[in-house]
C-alpha cells in the first residue's frame, strides 16, 4: 500500500517534517552508537517510528541521510546569523560568539563520536569522509571566510587570505582539548575555564589581524 502524501493535521508541524525530523534524530542516535557501516537503513526506520517507503521518500540512501544529519547539526549549533556583520557591531564580540558556539559544537559528545566514526571509515570510505567534510567543516570554513572578507573590507581586520585565516581561527578554537577529548585523555573543560580559553583565542586572532582591541563580554 502506497502512503499518501503528508497534509498539516491541526496544530503543529507537518506530519512529514516531523517525520524527516525523527529520521534525522534516529540516523545521529545510531549513527554514533553503531558507526556508519553498522546503522541499516532498515534499523533507522525502526528507530525513528516510521516506514521504510516514509524513510527513502525523505533520503535516497544511507549516504545522503548520514549527510543530512550532518549539515542539520552544523546548521543548528552554527547557524549562519552569527557570520553577519550588522551595522555597528564588534568584531571582536562577533568572533567570540562563533568562538564560543564552534567550540561548544565541535567538543560536545556527539561531535566527539561523530569524529571518531569518521577517523575509523576514512581507509574504507573515502568518498563519505569528503562528503562529511564538504558538509559540515568546510562550510563553517566557507562561511568564515565570507565573514572575514567582509571584515576586511570593512577595515575591521587586515586579511590577506581569509581562507587561511579562518583554518588558522578554528584551529585556535579547537587547541589540544579536542584531541584529549577524541582520545578519551580527559574530560571536557568547566565552562568557565572553556569561556577564557575562546576569549584568549579570540584575543590572538585580533593581535594577529590587526583591527579593534577585544572587549571581552
């Protein structure tokens, strides 16, 4: 029997984005939890509550959906308000908030697992850990960099290779914690002690690009 297409049915969201929406959210759940190769398209209907016709109508295949998955993440932890320069802002506190949102994403649990997924399929599947590049990290470097051209033209800060210049920021943000933490060496930082260790990023990146004094916040 062929499901019918998804109509609003009283308040709330449409049945088939809350559909795609328990979809995504059961691909991150097994995803980390059994790895790419060990998460069956059929397991991920199951998880999610829903048909596997409802599942491929939503993703063509398990590489598109573990895609999704990632981009929506991305998206939601990073989203691209924070890379616009308003009229009368700081940069320097514009900074700190991508500062502090990309190290809040890129050392959560699930950022740590989804790493270490991708570190144990890079000789077996190449071609998905480009894609998982291309969708989550390459994007937040893509929308720095439009960010920090646009600080340079505006005089905010001299950058002469802003591509350059946001590996440089990310690579800061994430320091040694990132690699302790994918190796399981230690615990995640107390938020207080996470907080100064941006501002100190941020307060380098400034000194290295020239532009207004931090003022930290």
């Amino acid at each position: 029997m062929t499901e019918s297409p998804s109509t609003p049915s009283g308040p709330g969201r449409p049945k088939d984005l809350a559909k795609r929406e328990a979809i995504l959210k059961a691909a991150q759940v097994l995803f980390l939890s059994n790895g790419y190769e060990g998460s069956s398209m059929d397991a991920i209907a199951a998880e999610a509550g829903v048909s596997k016709l409802t599942l491929y109508s939503h993703f063509k295949d398990k590489e598109a959906l573990f895609g999704e998955a990632v981009k929506i993440t991305c998206e939601t932890r990073l989203p691209r308000k924070l890379f616009v320069l308003e009229d009368g802002c700081l940069i320097s506190q514009v900074l700190l908030d991508i500062g502090h949102a990309f190290q809040a994403l890129v050392n959560s649990p699930e950022s740590i697992g989804l790493h270490r997924v991708m570190v144990a399929m890079a000789s077996q599947n190449p071609a998905l850990s480009r894609m998982f590049f291309d969708v989550g990290p390459q994007r937040l470097l893509l929308d720095l960099e439009q960010l920090l051209i646009q600080a340079n033209q505006r005089g905010m800060l001299s950058v002469d290779q802003p591509m350059r210049a946001a590996e440089h920021f990310c690579s800061l943000i994430k320091g040694a914690e990132h690699f302790r933490l994918l190796i399981g060496y230690a615990e995640m930082s107390e938020s207080e002690e996470a907080d100064k260790h941006v501002q100190d990023c941020v307060a380098l990146f400034i000194r290295a690009y020239g532009g207004a004094k931090i003022t930290a916040g």
